[in-house]
C-alpha cells in the first residue's frame, strides 16, 4: 500500500512538472535575437551628415514593417573619419498579432535620412537572428528642387482710337476733312532693380566641452581661499564656494579651433555639479563675472593671478582690471534640494560673445558666492580633474556665422520722353501693344517655431566614451526631458535605442538619461540643451555592463537522507 503511495506522489509530481513546463510555453514565446548591420553612409557619393537617420525595414506582401532606426555618426579615431551607422533589426514576436519584425531570410531594406524623402539604399541584407553584418550603404537622391516662382504680370496700356471723320455733302466738290488724330505721348515707366530675396536665418551649430569627453583637455579651473590667502589648489578634484564670500572658484575652456571667425553666439552656459553642502539644504547665490587678465590653474592664489602677479584687489576684485563689474549671470538663492539633476546653471553668453570677437582675451569666468538670507554654508562642486569625468564643469555653446549683408541694387531714373504734337493725319496708324513683362515674386517659406532633441543610446563595449564601428544600440534607457524643473516628456528606448523628442518651444532643457538595467554610464547622464527654433540637436549616450562583483562561493549544503515534498496526496 505504501508503495503505491509513493508510485501515485511521484506521478503527480511529473505530471505537475510537464503541466508547468507547457504552460510556460504556452504563456511567452522568446523574441528571436536581432541581426546587427554597420558600415558607411554616402548620398551621391559623399560622406551624410552625422545625425542623418537610418531606417531599416522589411515588407509584409507590400506594406513596409519598420524593424529598427539609428542615426549616422563619426567615430572617434583612429575608426574611420567618415559617416556610419549601426542598426538592429529585430525579429517578428510571435506573440504580438501580426507581422511586427524580420522573418528568418527576410529581405532588409535601408532608407536614409526622413522617411518622406523616399531615398531608399541601393544595398539591401537578409535577416538570420544574431547574425552582424558588415553593409556600407550608397544611395542617389535626386537634387533639391529649384523654388518656384509666382509671375505678377504688368498691365498693358491701353489706347482708344479717335472718331471716323464725318463728310458733310456740299454743292462743291465734297472735300474730306480730316480731323487730326493726336499720337499717343509715351510716358517714361521706371526699371526697377529685383527685388531683394530674403536670406534665410542659418541653423546654429551646437556643441558642449568638458574635460575627457571626446578627447578635449581644455578645461583649467581652481578655487582660491581668503583664509590660506597664498595657497594654490589647481590639482584638486573638488571646488570650494564659501556664502561669505571668501573664496571664489576660476574656469576657463580654451575655445581654440572651436567658434570660428566671425561667430556670433547665440547662447552660451556654464554647469557646475554640486555635490554637497555643509550644512545641507542651505541656499546659495552665485555671481558669474568675466575674467579680464591672465592666469594659471596651478598658480592662482588669493592674492595672485600668477607667481609674482597679484590680483589689482585680492579675490578677483579689482573691477576693470581683475574682472567685469557687471555679472553675466546671477543665480539667486540656489536650492540644491529642489533640483532635479543636480547642475547649476550659470549664463555666460556675454563673455562668450566677447571671446568669439576676441580669441586672445579669453580668461574664462570667475564664480563669487554670497549668502542668502544671511545663511551660511560651505558648497562643493566637481572639478575638471573629478575622478567621475561625468561630473567635470562643462561648457555649452550655440552660434551661428551670420549671413553677409546684401549689396543693395540701384533703382533706375525713369527717363524723360518730350510729348509729341499731334499731326493731322487722314488715316491712323495702329500702335503695336507692348508685350507684358513678368516679375517674378518668390513665394515665402515659413519660418519653424519649435525645435528638437534626439539621438541614441548605444552598448559602449569598450568604454571610451564615443559610439565605434559595430556597438549595438541598448533598449530600455529612459530618457526624461526637464524644463525649468518640470517633467516635459519621458522616452523609453527599444531595441533600435532611439529616442526622440519634437516640436520643443526655443529655451533651455535638461535631459536626463536613466541607464538601463544591468548598465553603466560612460558618458553623462545630464544634459543642459539650449533648444533653438529651426534645430535638432543629436545627443548620444553611451552605457557599459556594471562590473559584476566576485561571487562567493557557498558551500554545497549535504543533502538530507530524507525529503518531504510539499504535495497533497489523495488516498483512493
């Protein structure tokens, strides 16, 4: 009796395991890997524009079934100094309806750049799940089209032919009297120049500099302290700022090669990473002036600007010497606590415009603190020499090269034709009509309100920082998009690693990525983008797998001689 008990339990049990192992089955069905592609991008045989988007796709009959975008990009050296991209193509998920993904032997298609443009590559691939293959992608797209015109003719004059003389019979031989017809006077038309065409406003070029990222080392910074008026701390990894106003931290990005002649900048902000204040949640007020003498990160003191040069006033002081008199930006009461990513913003366009028109002069920003409500703290910032390059101060400018001015065009003198006498003539000579000449008026074209973010985030397997040939993009990365400390918009990238946000009022927003699971950061998480109408910018953010710690080996526990298996059992 025991033993068919025991033969019934253990039947039960198998049969519990198939029924559970069908079900899993039944419940989800794993998607197929995706197969990666990358190569170069040419459009009529030159290199695209970084940020032009790549779109694979398969057809289902004759619909076209998106499986994966990417944006082209340069990678950094010594990788190719050209346009690339790197695109997954998913596969169909057999458990979402219909055809969503490439079936095994599909034929993949590339279009490049706006999905509108219908530029299709003249290369295709084929899918197989976890495969990566190597597809440079050409395509021929046809010129843009000439602006059309519309003609306004110019009216015609018209002439309004004299009476037919009347013959009055007499006993005479009938004379014909002919009543003279005037000829018409020619009035002089003015010639006018063209009318001047409306240049367009060009697009600005943005970018950020930071210490370390993407090779720069062009920011030098150090803070200065009244109470150890002769000490130099240009090699620490920590900035200072006392509310009492005695200390004061120097930055400066060396632009060299970055703005070029004649730039004209649109914005420009500076972003300091608080790190910690002491005591906690004390405001703080901040005054950003611009630095009028030379100095040197391993050299500047409280007292001196160099070894052996002293500041006009000690502490940057001397206005008109030392540094400007009128802040370029003042944060007022700073909260750390109500900040949502942890960077100051500090509005430096000013002393950026003043370094665009005048390259020698840039010696960078001097950051004063002050109290607020007479609390007092001590406020730490991250340094260009951070041991996290993420939180290194960056510096973030737009500018645009603004279009020459036209050369005005002459407006003709009419020239003055005499009025002819009329001459008595029997019979009037017809005038031929001028021919109308047409003006050509270009129709305008409107002017873009909003602007846009987007990018991608992508596996940076070898964790230097820029996007390489052949480094997937990672699904699963939320991007959240602040602006003035509200939540504007939150993206949760797929397996493609895109994200993108449109139609962006022109202003300052905060980007913010949070990596996905199982992933660090190799480039920052945040990101100040000063959002200008007619622009999208392209931010990309790299993440790595978290460094897995060492497991500990755990003992092998020694099995019991007898186990009870938690199953009820009916007795037949």
């Amino acid at each position: 009796m025991r033993t068919r008990t025991v033969r019934k339990a253990i039947g039960a049990v198998m049969l519990a395991v198939m029924l559970l192992t069908w079900s899993a089955g039944l419940a989800l069905a794993t998607p197929p890997a995706p197969h990666t592609f990358y190569g170069t991008v040419t459009v009529n045989g030159a290199r695209v524009p970084d940020g032009t988007l790549i779109t694979a796709y398969v057809l289902d009959g004759t619909t076209p079934v998106i499986c994966g975008t990417a944006l082209t990009f340069t990678p950094a050296p010594p990788g190719p100094q050209t346009s690339v991209y790197t695109i997954t193509v998913r596969g169909d998920d057999s458990d979402v309806p219909g055809k969503d993904g490439a079936y095994e032997g599909d034929t993949v298609y590339f279009r490049i750049g706006p999905w509108e443009n219908n530029v299709n590559a003249d290369q295709t691939g084929v899918w197989h799940s976890a495969e990566s293959t190597a597809l440079n992608l050409t395509a021929t797209a046809a010129p843009t089209p000439t602006p059309t015109f519309t003609v306004s003719p110019t009216p015609t004059r018209t002439f309004t032919p004299s009476a037919t003389p009347t013959v009055t019979p007499t006993g005479a031989t009938p004379t014909f009297t002919a009543t003279p017809t005037p000829t018409p006077t020619a009035t002089a038309t003015p010639t006018t120049g063209p009318t001047p065409t409306p240049t367009a406003t060009p697009a600005p070029t943005v970018f950020c500099l930071q210490q370390g990222l993407g090779g720069y080392t062009g920011n030098t910074d150090t803070y200065i302290d009244i109470a150890f008026p002769s000490t130099n701390y240009g090699n620490g990894i920590k900035l200072y700022g006392k509310t009492e106003d005695n200390t004061s931290i120097l930055t400066k990005f060396d632009l060299t090669g970055k703005l070029p002649a004649g730039a004209q900048v649109i914005s420009a902000t500076l972003k300091l990473f608080w790190e910690s204040t002491n005591p906690a949640n004390v405001p703080i007020t901040l005054h950003t002036y611009q630095v009028l003498r030379p100095w040197a990160e391993d050299q500047a003191t409280w007292n001196s600007a160099l070894t052996g040069v002293g500041w006009a006033v000690p502490g940057v002081n001397g206005v008109g010497v030392d540094r400007s008199g009128t802040p370029d930006d003042v944060v007022s009461c700073y909260d750390p606590t109500r900040d949502i990513d942890r960077w100051i913003d500090l509005d430096v366009s000013e002393s950026a415009q003043h370094w665009a028109g005048s390259p020698g002069e840039n010696y960078g920003v001097v950051v004063k603190p002050y109290r607020c409500r007479d609390m007092t703290a001590l406020y730490t910032f991250s340094s260009s020499e951070s041991t996290v390059q993420a939180y290194r101060p960056q510096l973030c400018l737009a500018y645009i090269i603004p279009p020459p001015t036209p050369t005005p065009t002459a407006t003709g003198t009419p020239t003055h034709t005499p009025t002819i006498t009329p001459t008595g003539t029997a019979t009037r000579t017809p005038t031929a009509t001028g021919t109308p000449t047409a003006t050509p008026t270009r129709t305008p074209t409107a002017t873009p309100s909003t602007g846009g973010i987007q990018g991608i985030v992508w596996h940076d397997m070898n964790r230097n920082g820029q996007p390489d040939l052949g480094e997937p993009p990672l699904p699963n990365a939320v991007l959240n998009l602040y602006r003035e400390g509200n939540l504007v918009s939150s993206y949760t990238t797929l397996l493609d690693g895109f994200y993108r946000f449109d139609n962006l009022e022109p202003g300052n927003y905060a980007l913010i990525e949070i990596d996905p699971p199982g992933y660090v950061s190799t480039t920052p998480n945040n990101y100040m983008v000063p959002v200008v109408a007619g622009m999208t910018h392209i931010i990309n953010f790299g993440d790595r797998l978290a460094d897995t710690p060492t497991p500990t080996i755990t003992p092998t526990p020694t099995l019991p001689r007898q186990a009870v298996l938690p199953i009820l059992l009916k007795r037949y």
